[in-house]
C-alpha cells in the first residue's frame, strides 16, 4: 500500500538531514565515460543509435560533454551575448 503524506510531512522529509557512512568515499565506484557513435551503417541494419559507445576522455562533466558534441558534430557556437544554454 503506498504512503499518504501532507505536503507538511513530504517538506520535513525533503528537509530532513541523511548522513552519509563514513567511508562511502571508498565505496564509489568511477565508471569510465563513454561517447556514443551512430553511423548511417548502425541504421541501415536497424541497430540502435546508442549501442556503440567508445571509452573517452574528452569530457569529464556535462558542459564539457555538451561542448564536446557542438564540437563533433561541427556545431559552430555563436559569438557574443547569448544566454547560456545550462
């Protein structure tokens, strides 16, 4: 049976401090990153566009990763005073 909570009770559990374990630094696990590669020939045989992946370094977080595929893809990014995307 699902939980009924006020908006009260959901606030106070949103508010609510969680305290990690001490050593659940040790306890992360780094996944390398990948960058996902779709050709025409992946479609043509009706794979799907993102199960081919490449391990990479060209990024290590999402701006980055965002300005990576601009990059790739041969985006060109306006000049000037344009409001950040993200």
């Amino acid at each position: 049976m699902a939980a009924r909570l006020t908006d009260l009770e959901i606030a106070r559990l949103i508010g609510e401090e969680k305290r990690l374990p001490e050593d659940y630094l040790s306890r992360l696990e780094l996944k390398s990153k990948k960058g996902h590669n779709a050709t025409e020939r992946y479609q043509t045989f009706g794979m799907e566009e993102d199960s081919y992946a490449l391990l990479t370094d060209n990024f290590s977080d999402f701006h980055k990763a965002v300005d990576c595929l601009f990059s790739e893809c041969g985006f060109i990014s306006p000049s000037g005073s344009q409001m950040k995307l993200f």
